[in-house]
C-alpha cells in the first residue's frame, strides 16, 4: 500500500467534508433572514450539529494528515512557504472557529430553545447573529486561501 497516496487520499477527503460544511453558514444566514423562529431554531441546531460532526472532523482529517505526510516527506512545514501558510492559515481560521464562532454559535443554540411564539427573537441574538456571519466570513476565507498555497505551491 503506498502510505502517501493514502495520506493524500483521506487529506482530500478531509478538505471536502470541512470546506463543504462550513459553506453551510449560508444556511443560518438564510435561515435568520426569515425571521422566523422554527426555521431560526431548526438551521440553528443543524448548524452547530453539524460543525461538530463534518467542521471538527474534516478539520482534524486534514490536521493530522497534512502533518503526516509532511513528516513521512521529511519536510520542515514551518521553514517551506506554502506549507507554513497553509498551516497557520488553518490554524488562524481554527482559532476564530474555537474562540469566537463555536461559543457564540452555541449562545444562539440556547437562545432559540427559549424562543416564544408571543416575543421577538431578543436583539442579543440579532447582534450575535452578526458577529458570527463577519467572523464566520473570515473563518471561511482563511481555509479557502490555503488552495491557492496547496495547489500552486508558491516559493
């Protein structure tokens, strides 16, 4: 069995189930544009759900392969350019995910279980609402510009 092309195979993989699913914030956005609280509630709780299955497990899929191959390679990933962009734009991007979108992704998740039929969605949800769609735009960007590094591999 060749261990690189298995390597590259499942880090293919990984980039597909992470880059497809953090595409999804289309679907809150969308979902928040309504302003209706069972499409807000139901693409809410898909949302964060789904970033813990595809976003972290895509993630790690290209994390922990990328490195592999890396080191089965014998290659310095911080001293060669488009390895070390690539890394610390995943890590940058890992970051605002961790500090910034997953807990205020889950203050929202919280928010629309106490959501009534007689009040307005609070306005603590709208601003937090926007927060993550700005960050959630960098976030998504960072990994994308890794395709640029990965594929042309500049020096």
């Amino acid at each position: 069995m060749n261990t690189y092309l298995l390597l590259k195979s499942l880090h293919i993989l990984g980039i597909v189930i992470f880059l497809g699913n953090i595409i999804t914030g289309w679907w809150k956005v969308m979902a928040d544009k309504t302003r209706n609280k069972d499409i807000i509630i139901f693409a809410q709780r898909q949302v964060t759900l789904t970033d813990y299955i595809f976003t972290f497990g895509g993630a790690s899929l290209v994390l922990v392969t990328g490195i592999f191959n890396a080191e089965l390679h014998e290659m310095n990933y911080f001293s060669i350019n488009w390895l070390a962009w690539g890394f610390w734009l995943f890590v940058a991007s890992g970051v605002i995910w961790v500090l910034i979108l997953i807990p205020v992704q889950i203050m929202q998740a919280k928010m629309a279980k106490d959501f009534t039929k007689e009040e307005p969605i609070p306005e603590k949800y709208w601003k937090l609402g926007k927060i993550w769609l700005y960050f959630g735009i960098l976030a998504t960007v960072l990994p994308m510009l890794n395709l640029y590094w990965m594929v042309f591999k500049p020096t």
